[in-house]
C-alpha cells in the first residue's frame, strides 16, 4: 500500500479530528472485537457499558441506556424507528429543521416516514410558530438540533419538547457535534434541561475518538426494545443496532477518550476552539466579510466563490454552506497558527483574485 493517510494540517471543514493518544491506542487494541455479537466478546461488551455510562454523564441522563453507533448518521435513522415503532398511526411523520443534518433524510427514506421541513429565523434556530404549525395527530417525532453542522447553532430545546409532548410525539435531539462542547456552555440542550426521549451524541467528533463512534442515548432502557430483533445463533438473544458486526474499536476508542478528557479535558479544549472561532470571526469581519457569529467552534462567512476555489487550490480542505457560505469548524486539530496561515493565504489570494484581467485593446 502507498498512499498514507493525509494530515490535519489543512483540514478546516471536517467534524471529525485527530484521536486522542489513548483513543489511538484503544482502537488498535481492539481492532479485532466486535461488540454486535457481545456472547463471544464479553470484554469490549462491557466497556460499552461504560462508553454509555459516560456519555450519560455528558447528557445529563441518570440512567443511561443507548449503544455506540458508526456515527450520527446511524444514531438519527434508529431515533426516528423508535419514534415510528412508538407512534400510533400508520402515516407518521417528522418535523425537522431546515438546518437538520440530510441524514435524517436517509431515515424518512428507509422508514417510510413523511419528513416535515420547517424553516429556521435569522438566527439559524428553528422557527417554534412553523413547528407548532406543523405538527399533528401523526408526528411520530419532533427532531432539535444542538449544535447545527453549517452555523453550529442550538434549537430552543425546551419549548420544542413541549410542543412535541403535547401532541403525543417523541423529541429527538441531535447534538453529534455539538455534544462535547454544549456542557460548557449555558444552552440548554439535553436530557436534564428538557423532555429530551432520544439523542445523537458522537465521541468520534468533538468527543476525540477514532471513527468509528458515534452515539445514541435514549431516556429509558425500554426505547431500545423498540428496535430489538432476535438474534437466533449468537448467545445473546436479541439485538437493537442498525448493523450486526460493529466496530469495537470505535467503542474502546470512545471510552478511552471519555475517560482521559471529561470534563477537564473537554472544557479546555472547548474554550481554545471557541477562542479560535472567535479570532477567525474577527479576522474575516475586519476584512470586509459577512460572517455567521460564532456560537460554537463554527464559523460561516461570505467568501466569494473564486476565492474559495483559490484557497481550495492552496490546499486548504473548506467547505461551503447550502447557501454558499464558506464554513470553518474549529476542532481540536485546528490551532491558531493554521487559521493565521489560512488567514495569510486569503489575503494572497484575495488580492491576487481581483486583479483586473487585462483587455485586449
Ligand atoms: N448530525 C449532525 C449535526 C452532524 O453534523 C453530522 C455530521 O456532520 C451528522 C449528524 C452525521 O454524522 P456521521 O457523519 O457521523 O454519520
């Protein structure tokens, strides 16, 4: 094999970052287990146990029950079956944001579900009046997001679990980013601050676990049944994940990192991404840019195109939003001295950019 895998030095679009030293170690450890068959591999079994005792903790959820999924994306699918399992309707639908991630998209695919997409405010949080307005006798689920993946914003929380119990829905919070840095914060995001059923929450992105590890939690054991099915030639007798083999690297990996970094770890590491996200926000707004205020370690400006495509050109790995906003996450790979040598590179580029073309005549 030739290729190697590319370094972080550039990357300041992905939601994904260098492991922690433990969580490295802990994955090559357990390269070899899979925790979907827990009668045969007992050991990364039981740290499971302990991955969501941990995350719990984080969630503010006293008794913790949820499994370590491949990420986000498997978290969101399994959060709206339990919520159609759980619904009495045969035509359920689900009143998400605009700015929910597209795999809950995948989910009212796979499931059959009528997806319901309210608009967010000028602040990039939901719209309480459109989901008010949306919802029925059929919402299996209303879904919140904490910590959106273009402008890392925070759904009002609270009020949507209000709304969503009072008409016979579940809430789903989805905070597969956001997770690791919302306990830091004074948002009111989980199972502690609000009728909060089911959650995403992904130690293999701000947690600092190898991909992959993702998160689910759900506020009562009994949830997961919604998803078990028989498991006839394993010796344990049923199953709630999406996927049978699984990766126990990913869970060894998230226990390792949980247990080296929360809270402390966690805390500093969130004060220096903000701070980051703070100094790059300054940067862009004194050079004439619209930005997108940075709530979490996210930053959103308007960069025109061609600049984009020349920084892109430099290397740097960036990505737009939906409406074409350049988008920096500040994950713990992401130092200030990259964001000054991105910030150098955009004023090169910049320059270089709006040099008039030179006419013919
Ligand atoms: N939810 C949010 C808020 C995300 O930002 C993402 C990915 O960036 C996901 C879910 C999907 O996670 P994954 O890519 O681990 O499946």
């Amino acid at each position: 094999m030739q290729i190697e895998p590319q370094a972080f030095d550039r990357v300041l679009s992905s939601m994904c970052t260098d492991p922690h030293p433990a969580a490295r170690d802990a994955a090559e450890q357990f390269l070899a287990t899979n925790p979907g068959d827990p009668g045969t591999y007992p050991n990364v079994a039981a740290l499971e146990d302990d991955a969501i005792a941990l995350l719990g903790e984080i969630a503010g959820l006293d008794d913790p029950a949820g499994y370590i999924t491949s990420g986000g994306t498997e978290a969101n699918i399994q959060a709206v079956r339990i919520a159609r399992e759980r619904a009495d309707t045969r035509s359920p639908n689900v009143v998400m944001p605009e700015s929910g991630h597209f795999s809950f998209r995948k989910a009212a695919d796979l499931l059959g579900v009528e997806l319901r997409v309210v608009p967010t405010d000028d602040r990039h949080r939901v719209d309480l009046e459109a989901v008010r307005a949306s919802v029925d006798d059929d919402t299996a689920l209303v879904i919140g997001v904490a910590g959106t993946t273009e402008y890392g914003r925070v759904d009002p929380i609270p009020e949507l679990g209000e709304i969503a119990h009072a008409a016979g829905a579940m809430l789903h919070v989805d905070a597969a980013w956001g997770g690791f840095v919302l306990p830091f914060t004074d948002h009111e995001w989980h199972f502690g601050h609000a009728a909060v059923d089911t959650m995403a929450i992904d130690p293999h992105k701000m947690g600092q676990a190898a991909v992959p590890a993702g998160g689910l939690l759900v506020r009562s054991p009994a949830l997961l049944d919604e998803l078990a099915v028989d498991t006839p030639y394993l010796e344990s007798t049923s199953q709630a994940t999406l996927t049978g083999t699984r990766s126990g690297a990913g869970v060894a990996s998230a226990v390792a990192a949980m247990e080296a970094l929360w809270p402390e770890g966690y805390r500093s590491q969130y004060v220096r991404s903000q701070n980051n996200a703070t100094w790059l926000a300054d940067a862009l707004e004194k050079r004439g840019y619209r930005v997108v205020d940075p709530v979490l370690p996210l930053v959103a400006a308007d960069v025109p195109r061609s600049t984009f495509d020349a920084l892109r050109g430099a290397g740097w790995r960036i990505s737009r939003t939906a409406t074409g906003e350049l988008r920096i996450v500040c994950m713990p790979h992401v130092s200030r001295e990259m964001l000054a040598s991105f910030i150098g590179d955009l004023d090169r580029l910049e320059v270089r950019a709006s040099v008039p073309v030179a006419s013919d005549d």
